[in-house]
C-alpha cells in the first residue's frame, strides 16, 4: 500500500507543535523515543489531537 502526504510541507510545522506540546506534558523528547513509554508517547499525541480538534470547531 503507498500513501500519499496530504500536505507534504506540514511536517516542520507539526514537529515543532509536538514539541511544544510534549514540553508542556514533561515528556522528553528526543530523535530517538523508544525509552518513552506508551503512556508518555500516546500523551503527546493524544493532546494534539485534543488541541487540533478544538481549534477546528473554534473556526467553524
């Protein structure tokens, strides 16, 4: 199966938001994040989520 990025050049910019987030949480990342447990990796990118989600039903 080959996917295919919808926006290609998002990438920059959800690293750096996923860096922000995961400051805010305490959870230290890194290149490499295999020492993270599920619980602090699934915490990052659940709040992202959380804070993608809102922002879209503000600008509704």
């Amino acid at each position: 199966m080959s996917y295919q990025k919808l926006v290609p050049n998002a990438k920059p910019g959800l690293n750096k938001f996923k860096a922000e987030v995961a400051k805010e949480l305490n959870v230290p990342l890194s290149e490499y994040n295999g020492e993270l447990t599920s619980k602090q990796n699934g915490s990052v990118g659940g709040e992202m989520v959380k804070r993608m989600v809102e922002s879209y039903e503000k600008n509704l």
